[in-house]
C-alpha cells in the first residue's frame, strides 16, 4: 500500500453526539430512496437491509475523472470490435480453455452459434470500466465489466445522499464538487434502445436473476425507468431454474419465456461457476443465445470482457489493430502490467517476477463477482502449487496498483457507532453500446460510481467483499 494520503473532507473524528445524529440522518435518508439490499445471510425476500456506504463523498482529481468519463466511449468501442473479430476472441481465448472449464463452457456456446449462423446481429453492453488512482494520483484501470455491471442503480442515489450529508454538516458550498449523475436513467436508456431495435411492442425485456437476489434495490432501479422511460414496455424477472423449463425457441427463432415473446435478455447471473449447477443452466444459456432477442451481453460480450482478453489489449500492437493511434494512445495511458501465466517462456518470466515479489501483483482467474483474486504471499503460495501445470494458464498477472488513503466513517447496516479510518477507492464508470459486425448504433458513457473499502481489506465488492458505496468530490 502507498502511504500516498489525500486530504479527506472529514479531517478529524466528528463528536459521538453528532456523529450519531449525522449516522442517524444518513441512514434513514439511504432507506428513504433504497440504498438497501436483502441479507446475504440469512436471506429473506421480505426483508432488506441498507446497503454499505460513506459518510462523505470521497476526494477525487478532477482531471482523472475526466479523464475517464472521456475513454468510456473508446473503451464501448474496444470492447465491441474485440467481440466481433472471430479470429482474435478465438486466439485469445484458446490457452484459457484449456485450463479453465467455466471459460471453455463459454466458448463452446460462443463457437456453436458462430458455426450456425448467429440469428440476433446487435449486441447491448452495459459495461463498467474500473479504476484506481496510483502514487501518481493518475487512473489506472483495474478491469472492465461485460457482464451484470452492478451498483448503478443506486449509484445516482447516493450522490444526492452525499449532498444532503454535506448540507447537514454546513458544507453545503461543496455540493457543486460532486459530478452529476444518472447511471440509472443511463442503463435504462441503453435496454430501451434495444427494446426499439427489436421492433415489436408485444416484446418482454428479460431480467435473467439469481434464485436469492440481494441486490433487489439495484435492479428494481433500472426497472421501473425503463418503464417511466416508456409505458409499453413490461420488464419479466426470471431464473435459469425458470427458463429450463419455460423457454423455447419459435420455428423462426423468436425466444418465448413462459407464454412471453421475449425481445431484450440482460443477465444479472451468469458471470461465475455457481450460476451454472448443471449441464441444464448451461443448455437454456445456449438456447437463449441462439434465439432472434438482442442480449446484454451476447456471449462474443461476455468473452471480450475477460482478464485474459484485457491482458493481451496491454500491448500496444495489439491495441491499435482496434484503435486509431491517438484513442490507443489514451487507453494505454491508464493500463498497468498486465502479464500471461501461459506455459512459454514469457509466462515462466512472470511466474519467476511473481514469485520474488508476490506483494507487487494481483493473481486474477477468469471470474467476475468479487472474493476471487489472489494477493500478498497466497500468489507465490499458489504459483508454487500450479508453476508447472496448464492450470496457471487460466489466470493472469496484474501489477498491484498503489493506491492514496483518505479518512472516512463506513456506514454498516448494524447498531454499531463508525470510526473514522484509512480507506481505499475505486471509481466506476459506466457505458452502454449497440451495435453489430457492421456498424455501432449506440454508444455512450453514462455514470459512475466509488466503492470505497478499508485499507486493509483486499476485497472491495460491496456484496462480496467489505467495500461500500460511495461517490467523488472533485478538485483541481
């Protein structure tokens, strides 16, 4: 960790009086527009809790967050180009597959309708490119979601939970420093666009969810948009345990969900091991993608988003077989080491450098989610165990980025009194694109968000991991 500190807005312990009171405050306002969630443990459909975050906004560079609203629109445009270039997704990809049955499962949807002739042309994104700032207070990005890209349903929500907080604590000159934002309205946008583009107002957009959603208030966010956006519209939310047995295929490939025409598929599942129980989770996946509606993300989607797919975009040539010079030259500007773990030469270099400075590197698989990176002395730990085996094969190296510390009280769903201490951010940005092999019908960036952890924790997810929601204070 750096010892990098970035001055905070809150630069000393706030009185257990007031700080009661302010928590009390902030607590009620965060149930009063959902900043909730349903319990992990213990899970019942009818309860929910309120949802992690920070008491203020966190200090953010204004010219790095610019930085990244502006490379989401080259980042959208990546990621689409490297999803329909079949030669590259499957060059990419094939050392991974052999390593790795969750990417090969996959692949193997993804070479079947490429073989078959894929019916749905358009793709729909819904992306989030993350990043963190390094001892240079520059952003460098962590990684880009393809898939289930969570938290911007409530992102918009804690902004303005944020100013009212701000307000409450006579800051309320500050306010003006927290960057508009309508991540919500954005992610609805982009499936509204697809729902236009499939043209048929009998259409269903489907939300594919888990059997226990627990982050119900995020979605349910984008939902009712989409239906303030337009009236026709009826969002279903459905499980793979559901669409076993109640999806179908017409004769001319129109996906029927229940007695449902379905038109737009946006998976809120789907991104790790466990979704898939069975070989049936992974047929109804299939079946789905072979289908006329437009999905968010189509499996070539899904593929481009992996770490392996992100590692090999770090090199320049590469890059600027997608990219024109100056856009690559942008993206390069935020890309840390990235490095192969193949079973050549250049992997056995990594493991070696890994290995001697297991506290310099991040040890990623192919997964999304949170809870699944590797840190500190467990990568020489693990590198010892599959140095020599096709296994290493199915992760990639990263160099760990240096990040500031600022002070902030986390706010928990318990009774327990926050203290203040040292915490590490990550920011957010969202995009959406359309598009298909031929042209981009839509592309924009849309929002962010900041999910703020302690500094001692490895793991920021606000579900997975302890990381809590959060948002920027810009200065110059």
């Amino acid at each position: 960790m750096s010892n990098l500190i970035i001055e905070s807005l809150i630069k000393e312990s706030i009185s257990d009086e007031d700080l009661d009171e302010i928590v009390d405050k902030a607590k009620d306002y965060a149930i009063q527009h959902g900043v909730c969630m349903c319990f992990k443990n213990n899970y019942d459909r009818n309860k929910v809790q309120l949802s992690r975050f920070v008491l203020v906004p966190t200090s953010f560079p204004k010219l790095e967050f610019e930085k990244g609203i502006v490379i989401q629109k080259i980042l959208n445009k990546l990621i689409h180009k490297v999803a329909y270039d079949h030669d590259f997704i499957s060059k990419t990809t094939k050392s991974v597959i052999e390593a790795d049955n969750f990417t090969a499962e996959l692949f193997k949807i993804y070479q079947t309708v490429y073989q078959e002739g894929i019916t749905q042309k358009y793709s729909l994104g819904l992306f989030r490119s993350d990043y963190m700032l390094d001892d240079s207070l520059k952003i460098k990005q962590v990684e880009l979601n393809t898939i289930a890209s969570s938290f911007g349903g409530l992102s918009s929500q804690v902004t303005k939970l944020h100013k009212y907080i701000l307000c409450e604590l006579d800051n309320d000159d500050k306010i003006n420093h927290l960057p508009d934002n309508e991540t919500a309205s954005g992610l609805a946008d982009g499936l509204v666009a697809a729902w236009n583009i499939y043209d048929n107002n009998q259409g269903r957009i489907l939300f594919v969810t888990e059997e226990k959603t627990c982050n119900i208030c995020d979605q349910r966010a984008i939902e009712y948009l989409i239906r303030e956006k337009n009236l026709k519209i009826k969002v279903i939310r459905r499980t793979f345990k559901y669409l076993i047995e109640n999806a179908k295929l017409r004769p001319n490939k129109e996906l029927i969900v229940g007695n449902d025409l379905v038109s737009v598929v946006y998976y809120r599942t789907g991104y790790e091991v466990e979704a898939y129980p069975t070989q049936n989770e992974w047929s109804v996946r299939l079946l789905i993608e072979r289908s006329r509606a437009i999905k968010c993300p189509s499996i070539q989607y899904h593929l481009a988003g992996t770490k392996k797919v992100q590692q090999v975009l770090n090199n320049p040539k590469i890059l600027k077989q997608f990219l024109n010079d100056e856009e690559a030259r942008q993206i390069q500007d935020v890309f840390v080491g990235l490095y192969s773990l193949e079973l050549n030469e250049e992997g056995d270099k990594a493991v070696e450098m890994a290995m001697n400075e297991p506290e310099k590197y991040v040890l990623k698989p192919q997964r999304e989610g949170g809870g699944n990176n590797i840190y500190g002395e467990n990568v020489k730990t693990t590198l010892e165990n599959i140095k020599n085996s096709q296994e290493r094969s199915a992760f990639i190296l990263m160099e760990l980025i240096k990040a500031p510390v600022q002070k902030n009280y986390i706010i928990s769903p318990d009774n327990k009194r926050p203290q203040l201490q040292d915490c590490l951010s990550e920011l957010g940005i969202y995009g959406y694109i359309i598009g298909d092999y031929n042209e981009i019908k839509e592309n924009q960036q849309i929002g962010h968000v900041i999910r703020t952890k302690p500094c001692d924790e490895n793991e920021g997810g606000i579900i997975a991991g302890a990381g809590a929601l959060d948002s920027p204070y810009l200065y110059n």
